[in-house]
C-alpha cells in the first residue's frame, strides 16, 4: 500500500511474522513464569509489608516504610541490573531467570504493600472492634474477616500491578533471560525488520492482558458475595 510517496506495506511484514511467531512464542513461558512467580512473591511480602507499615511497633513500621520508599523510587531496570551484575562482586550469583523473578517480586511487593494497606484501612474499624468483642484472635480475625474484604477493593489494583509486572518483562531481555521480548531483538537483529517484529510482540502481550483483564472480572464477581 502506497500513499504519497510512503509505502505502508514496509511497516509490517506478514510473512516475516507468520514465520517468525513459533520462535519468538517460545520466550512466552518464561515471560508466564517471571510474571507468575513474581507476582505470588510480591502478594506474600507486599502483605507482610503492609501489616508492619501499619504496625505501632517502631521497629516493623519504620524498616517496612524506608523498603517500600525505596523500591518505589528507584527504575526496575537499575535494580535487576544490581541483582544480576552487582551482586557477584560481593559473591553472590544467581542466573538470569532467578534475578528476574527476585527482581520483580520484590520491586512489585513495595506496590503492592500501599495497595494492601489502603484497602485493609478501607475495611470499616467496627469490623475489627466486632471482632475483639467476640474475643477472635487477631489473626483469625485478620484472615476470615478483614482479608475477605480487603481483598475485594484490593483486585483491581492488584490486576494493574500483574498486567505492569507481564509487559515489564521486557526488561530481562537486558540480563539474557530468554523470554517474549530478547526473542524479539534477536529475529529484529537477524531480519533488519525491527518495526516487524516490535508490531508483532505487542500483539502477543495484549491478549494476555486481555486474560488477565478476564480474570479480574471473575475475582470480583467472585468476592462480590462479601459486600
């Protein structure tokens, strides 16, 4: 297609991506992977963070409110580039694939603490005063009571921070993890056709928010029955 002069037909090569599509798919499942695990670590230590940021204990609430500043403030990029190349100056080593995921569990669990603090906050005080008057532990109260309904506020921020997490890991392309976005470069680098290539991954990664956008919609409906 040509107009005025530009030849549309340049911007993106067909055959080029039908042809190219088995091999870059093959970076999908550590792209799944990363995400994944990632993810779960941050839902586990973003919770942990949240309690001891919300804490009376100086000693919990102080430390947790320096590490989320931190991990906030400083580029995702930067912090897998200390994991992966600045570490083994002092001895520690790990592969790419296991610097990603502890790169982006930790980075997104700083996220994830502020999600979880404003929605255990939003749960209505008289909730955990009903709790206390029946003499319910604190974390049976926590866990049957409170996180039920939590959670529910919480998901469709949750949902942004895994969707944040799914395309960030183009960035482990950096460190040689082998995943949607480094197969990408290397057949842009092969083919000298980088407009390609770049068109054809960003249609990889959206219909996996699309699912991911998908399953939002069944949590919620699913904790609708806390309301």
């Amino acid at each position: 297609m040509n107009f005025n002069g530009f030849d549309f037909g340049g911007l993106f090569d067909i055959e080029l991506a039908i042809d190219s599509l088995p091999f870059i798919l093959e970076g999908l499942p550590m792209t799944v992977i990363i995400s994944i695990v990632g993810m779960g670590i941050g839902l586990v230590l973003g919770l942990l963070l949240a309690l001891a940021r919300g804490s009376k204990n100086i000693l919990l609430r102080w430390p947790s409110r320096v590490y989320i500043s931190f991990m906030r403030g400083t580029p995702m990029l930067v912090f897998l580039f200390i994991l992966y190349f600045g570490l083994p100056v002092i001895g520690i080593e790990f592969t790419a694939m296991t610097a990603a995921i502890i790169g982006f569990g930790l980075n997104s669990s700083a996220y994830i603490a502020e999600i979880d603090r404003s929605s255990l906050n939003s749960v209505d005080k008289g909730q955990w005063e009903s709790a206390k008057a029946l003499n319910l532990p604190y974390w049976t109260t926590l866990r049957k009571i409170i996180l039920p309904q939590a959670t529910r506020i919480a998901i469709p921020p949750l949902t942004s921070v895994f969707m944040d997490i799914v395309k960030a890991t183009s960035l482990a392309a950096v460190i040689t993890v082998p995943e949607l976005f480094q197969k990408t470069q290397i057949v842009a680098g092969r083919e000298f056709d980088a407009m390609t290539m770049y068109v054809l991954v960003a249609f990889i990664y959206w219909p996996v928010c699309i699912l991911i956008g998908y399953l939002q919609e069944r949590l919620e409906k699913r904790y609708s029955r806390f309301v």
